[in-house]
C-alpha cells in the first residue's frame, strides 16, 4: 500500500461526522449559481488531493513510482467514493433531489452536474439578463443578495466567453425586449423554424427581422429560410381575397364608393 492510497483512506474516514465544506449560502441550487459553485468545488477538491481535479476531468490520475496498475485503481476508487461524498453534501433543494436520485460513480454524477446546470444555452443568457435588467435575481430563495449577486455576474463572464460579440449583442437585445414586455421565446421560437437548431445564424440582423415580421404580419408571415430562396409567405388581396398579389395590384374593378356622383 503506497502513501497516497493510505492518505485518501484516511481522506474517507475523516467524513464519518464531519461537517460539510459548503457553507448552505454556497450550496448548488442550479445554473445560476453553478460557476461560483465550481470555483469552490475545484478549491475544495485541491485542498484534498491534487489528483482529484485530473480524475474527474479526464479519468486518469498521475503516476507515483513504486505504484503498480491495482494500486493506482485503488487511489482512483477512493478518489472516486470521495468525489461522491462531497457532491452529495455540495447540493440543496431540487438538485438535492437529483443528486439523491443519481444511481452512478462520483465522476459520473460530478459530469452529470456538469451537463445538466454548468452549460450556458441562448435562452439561459437571456433569462439571466433579463433578471439582471430587472432585478428579478434578488427575490430568488436560496442564498444571499452578495453571493447571487456575485454569481450572476460570474454567469455573465461565462456568458461574454462562451459566445461571440454578435451572439452576445443579440442576447442583451432580447433581454431588453423581453423587459419591455414582448414575447421574446415566440421570436426565438420563429428563428429556430427559419434557420434550425443551430446560433451561426443568431444575429442582430436576422432577429430585427424576425420581430419586424412577427410584428407587422403576426398572422399572415410564415418561416422560411432565406437561404433555400423559396418565399413561403402567404399574402391575400384586401380587396378580392385572392392569394398572389397585394391590393394595390389587384386586377379587379376598383370600388366606385368613393367617387362624388
């Protein structure tokens, strides 16, 4: 048995009634807190073992002469069951409840976390923006005013990394619309109709015509990619009803009601 595996045993017995590492105001509560979540988590996994951040990320953890392939798998159990037993003394009300129900090793739930509230989609930046705009973050429940406060902003770090100066332009866009009070998911709901499920098309550009659309032909406009140069709006006549053609162009009679007899 080498040092490292009987230190992460002694690791393991020395959460037998111990207190947690979490502070409740920094426990995970969902994506919004996920980042300042994980800066702590990565703090905490340092403070017990350099190989813990390496295991989770990639599954491996460093070679240590005079360790044979067994004993490095036994330092990677332990590391293991540790990992579990921090995430799960890491989370507080519905994900509690996942963490709980989450049948899989501690890397496994650790990635599962990852997956599920440490990925920043369009919708999320905009709902995170707007509750900036608004105010809205400090009626939520489950930490104080300063750490959530401290989390949104780091969200919104992530935000301004993980997407590009347009993308981000278009997000604070729609977070001030949806402040304004328009129907901001029926707009995203029309670009994912028009350019499918991808953001390379997710620009100022296109959204401005989208929302101009939505709103100045709410019943007649139908999404259609440009980029397929087949128009699938449906205009009718206001004067005879026929589809093809405006008013303006219609080949029928022109009302004479207007005319002085």
């Amino acid at each position: 048995m080498t040092r490292r595996v009987q230190y992460l045993q002694l690791v393991m017995s020395s959460f037998i009634g111990s207190s947690s590492y979490f502070p409740g105001d920094l426990l995970l509560t969902g994506t919004a807190n996920y980042f300042q979540w994980h800066k702590i988590l990565k703090d905490v996994c340092d403070e017990i073992s350099p190989d813990l951040i390496p295991y989770l990320e990639n599954g491996e953890i460093s070679f240590i002469e005079g360790e044979d392939d067994a004993t490095r798998k036994d330092a990677m159990r332990l590391l293991d069951r540790i990992i579990n037993l921090v995430l799960r003394d890491a989370a507080s009300g519905y994900v509690l409840r996942d963490v709980n129900r989450f049948n899989g090793t501690g890397r496994e739930l650790y990635l599962h976390l990852r997956s599920i509230y440490g990925v920043i989609t369009v919708p999320f930046a905009i709902s995170i923006m707007y509750d900036l705009l608004t105010g809205a973050w400090k009626q939520n429940e489950g930490s104080t005013i300063d750490s959530l406060e401290n989390a949104y902003d780091r969200v919104m770090i992530n935000v301004a990394q993980r997407f590009s100066f347009e993308t981000y332009n278009v997000i604070v866009y729609l977070a001030i619309l949806k402040k304004e009070g328009l129907p901001v998911d029926e707009y995203i709901r029309a670009y994912h109709d028009i350019y499918g499920t991808g953001w390379e098309d997710f620009t100022l550009t296109n959204m401005q015509r989208i929302i101009h659309e939505r709103i100045n032909f709410p019943t007649q406009s139908i999404p259609v990619n440009p980029k397929t140069f087949v128009s699938k709006k449906v205009f009718k006549c206001f004067r005879c009803g026929e589809p093809g053609h405006l008013d303006r162009n219609c080949p029928a009679p022109q009302p004479l009601s207007h005319l002085k007899s």
